[in-house]
C-alpha cells in the first residue's frame, strides 16, 4: 500500500489531506514518543543534553529500517525481534540515560 501512495502522487497528495482531516498520521507516534522522553527529560531521569526528539527519530528510524529490511529481503538478514527490540532500547536509553 505504501509503494503505492509513494509511486503515485495524485494519491499521496489525496492520503495525506484524508488523514490531515482526521488528525492522524506517522508523525503521531514521533510527537508521543517525544512527549514521553521529554517528560522524562523533565523529570531528570535522562541527562540534561538529551534531546527527546533526535531520541524518538533515532528509535523509529531503527523499527522502520528492521521492517524495510524485514519485508525486503526477508527474516533471514534481520535480527529477530526478541533481540532487535531490546537491544535497540537498551543502546538508546544507555545513551539518553
């Protein structure tokens, strides 16, 4: 469906306002992702230098990678889940932390 939207841009275009109208989008779950790192900036259990949404585009920049990978060129070059995850959220935090 994403190949789609992205190779046809009439339809992209018509996407995207349909789901501006409805408020919804990719970047919700950045901006939550982000408020809840920020949340945590403020209550100083991530170093002062910490910056919530370099963390937040770090974190689903990796998810969006692993699932590009995933889907093609298959399960076989990516790390399973049960280890990408806590890996990736592991090497985030130490580094926000």
């Amino acid at each position: 469906m994403a190949a789609s939207l992205f190779a046809e841009p009439a339809l992209l275009t018509r996407h995207r306002e349909g789901v501006q109208e409805i408020g919804t989008g990719p970047h919700v779950v950045r901006d939550a992702l982000t408020g809840r790192l920020r949340r945590e900036l403020e209550r100083g259990r991530l170093r002062p230098d910490a910056d919530p949404e370099a963390a937040a585009a770090l974190l689903l920049g990796a998810c969006f990678q692993r699932a590009f990978f995933l889907h093609f060129s298959g399960p076989e070059v990516v790390q399973p889940v049960e280890e990408f995850a806590p890996a990736v959220a592991r090497t985030l935090w130490a580094a926000i932390r």
